[in-house]
C-alpha cells in the first residue's frame, strides 16, 4: 500500500499544470483559429478596396461616355437633317440633273459639231 501511497500535493500540482496546459493549448488554437480569420477579413477588405476603386472608376468612365452621347444627340438634333438619309436623296436627285444637263450640253455639242461640219 506504501506503494500507492504517492505525494498527493505533488500528484495534484502535475494534474492541475496538465489541465492547465492543455487550456493554453485550446486557447492556442483559437487565437491562431482568429488570427486565420483576421488574415482573410484583411486579404477581403483589400479585394473589396480594389474592387471599390475599379468600379469608381468604371462609374466615371460610363458617365464620361453617357455626356458624350447625350452631346453628339443634342448636336444632330440641332443640325438641319436630323436624318443623313434625307440628304443623300437630295444629293442623288442632284447628281441625276447635272447628268441630264449634261447629257443635254453633249447633244446640243453633237448638233452643233453636225451642223459646222456640213
């Protein structure tokens, strides 16, 4: 029974130091558990900066180019043709008379060159 018979306040200093370690063990872990979850809050804050900072950016160039296209509106609007269309037909219509007063010229020409000759 001597045998048995173990220093119980050294026995229950080396228990309590044991359950102690093991606690700091645990806290261990979830301090390096936070300090993983710290890393990726960080590493996502930046992506959701840079991100931020593209779409900023993107907003502004959208808006440049909507200010553009509300100008170039307002200038055709403005302009006597609003549609090219119109134009290019009277253009057509105008080359088809200089055509026939040229075909014209070229006749009286003819008629002219005919009449010299004899």
């Amino acid at each position: 029974p001597d045998e048995l018979n173990v220093d119980k306040p050294a026995f229950q200093k080396w228990e309590a130091d044991k359950k102690l370690q093991r606690k700091a063990t645990l806290l261990q872990d979830k301090v390096n558990a936070l300090e993983r979850d710290l890393v990726k809050a960080n590493t996502q804050a930046t992506q959701y900066k840079d991100l931020s900072f593209r779409l900023q950016a993107d907003k502004e160039e959208i808006l440049a180019k909507y200010q553009k296209l509300q100008q170039l509106q307002e200038l055709r609007d403005k302009s006597p043709i609003s549609d090219g269309t119109e134009h290019v037909i009277q253009l057509k219509n105008r080359i088809l008379e200089l055509e026939e007063e040229t075909d014209k010229l070229k006749r009286i020409a003819d008629v002219d060159k005919e009449q010299h000759i004899r």
